[in-house]
C-alpha cells in the first residue's frame, strides 16, 4: 500500500521541456503513449495546454491537458440553456482532454484534485469569455461514474459528458 500524498508538497505547473515524463505511466497505453510523444509538442504548440503536478524532487506525479474544440449542435439539443451559444450549427466547448495519474499513486486523491484545478481553470476562463461548456469523454463506464461523481452530466449519443460553466463557478467557489 502506497504512502498517503502530501498535497502541501504538491505543485502544479504549466508543462515544461524540463519535465520528466519519460520515466511516467498512469496503466492506460493511448495516454502513456501521448504523454511520452504528444503532450510536450502539443502544449508548445498552443494546440492544448497542459498541467503537469510535481513532487518536491521533480517527479511527475500527474498531469490532465485541456483543448478547444467545437461541439456540433445536435449533440447538444436538449440542452435549453445553450441554444444561444451556437454558431453556424456549433458550441466552442473547452474540452478535457486528458487526465493521468502515476499508477504507484493511484487512488491517492491526486485525480480528484487535478479534476478540480481543470475546473476551476474553466470557471475563471468562462467568466472571462463566455465559454458555455466543459466536455470530457470517459474511456469507460467506471470512468463515466468516476466523472459523474464530480458533477459532469452526459449528454448526446456518444457517451460525452459536461458541465455548465456555473457549475464550475459554484464548485471553485465553494473550494
Ligand atoms: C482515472 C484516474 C485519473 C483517477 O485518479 P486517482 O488519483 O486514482 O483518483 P482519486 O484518488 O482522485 O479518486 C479515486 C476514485 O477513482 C476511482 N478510480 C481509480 N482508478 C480508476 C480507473 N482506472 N477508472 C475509473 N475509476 C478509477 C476509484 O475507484 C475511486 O473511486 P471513488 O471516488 O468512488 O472511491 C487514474 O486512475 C488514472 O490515471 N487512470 C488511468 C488513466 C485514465 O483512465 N484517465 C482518464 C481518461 S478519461
């Protein structure tokens, strides 16, 4: 059984060439894979921004990136509140990309506070843009709960799921 983390010694920075994500894996190949070869090019690209959570020796504990991406319309029907955000049959959403957690710390809460750091990114982006929605697509049904139990809700037919900008206010707020 692994030690409990100290989130005081903690520390979340936008990714860096200084990062060590070699030595990394959250168990998931596509993500292992990604954060080995995508995340760095990716990040530096302006094409999705990264968080990347270190120990106090520099390890690379975690890390979840966020994008722009358009949703198309009909995904979103039924959901009233958005109609006055579509353009040219599209919602701009910010999406949750990707989120890992190194496999030896898993369950530790780490996950959960990454989460929350996402969102309350969201909560400040929305209040300055507008930005409706924060979408994210669960990998698989026990992550689909996972999420739904931090206040995503699904939506569409393909298994996506979001949250409204005012609930992201509401949980960054209430911390
Ligand atoms: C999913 C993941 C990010 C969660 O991070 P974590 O630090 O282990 O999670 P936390 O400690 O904050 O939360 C623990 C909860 O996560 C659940 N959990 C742990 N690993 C999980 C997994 N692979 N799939 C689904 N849920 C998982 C636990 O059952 C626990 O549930 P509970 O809150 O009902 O008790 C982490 O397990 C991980 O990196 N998995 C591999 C990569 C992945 O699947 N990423 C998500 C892509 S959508």
């Amino acid at each position: 059984m692994s030690l409990p983390l100290d989130f005081n010694k903690i520390t979340l920075h936008p990714l860096a060439a200084d990062c060590p994500l070699e030595g990394f894996s959250c168990g998931e190949p596509g993500i292992d894979d990604w954060v080995r070869k995508k995340a760095l090019p990716r990040h530096n690209a302006f094409k999705a921004r990264v968080t990347a959570a270190h120990d106090d020796s520099g390890r690379l504990l975690g890390l979840y990136s966020l994008t722009l991406i358009l949703e198309r319309e009909r995904d979103l029907r039924s959901s009233e509140g958005l109609r006055a955000f579509i353009q040219f049959g599209h919602i701009p959403t910010l999406h949750f990309e990707y989120l890992a957690v190194r496999q030896s710390i898993q369950n530790g809460g780490l996950g959960s506070y990454l989460t929350l750091d996402a969102i309350c990114h969201f909560a400040d982006m929305a209040e300055r843009t507008g930005i409706p929605i924060l979408t994210l697509q669960p990998l698989t049904k026990r992550l689909a709960t996972y999420y739904g139990e931090r206040n995503f809700v699904p939506y569409g037919s393909s298994g996506r799921m979001m949250m409204s900008a005012e609930t992201a206010i509401r949980l960054r707020d209430d911390g």
